[in-house]
C-alpha cells in the first residue's frame, strides 16, 4: 500500500496528549490517528 503523508497544526497540548496516548496503548501516533479515521461514518450520497 502506497502511504501519504498528512501534515496539520494542533495545539501543543493535543500532540502531548496524543504522544501520551500513543505510548500507552503501545501503537504509533499514526495509527491511532487511522483508527480513528477508520472508526468515521460517511454519509451516504442523497
């Protein structure tokens, strides 16, 4: 699979709490980011 690459402004509070959340659950700050991505509902066209 071909990977992109996402660049986005955050807080400095928010990548810490990413960064911490990331370490505790043991996974990458991206992959949570694409399980949350994965978790999303799209809405499906009228």
């Amino acid at each position: 699979m071909e990977r992109e690459r996402l660049s986005l402004r955050v807080s400095k509070s928010r990548l810490e709490k990413l960064r911490r959340i990331a370490e505790q659950r043991e996974k990458t700050m991206t992959q949570l980011v694409e399980d949350w991505i994965d978790k999303l509902k799209e809405e499906k066209p009228s």
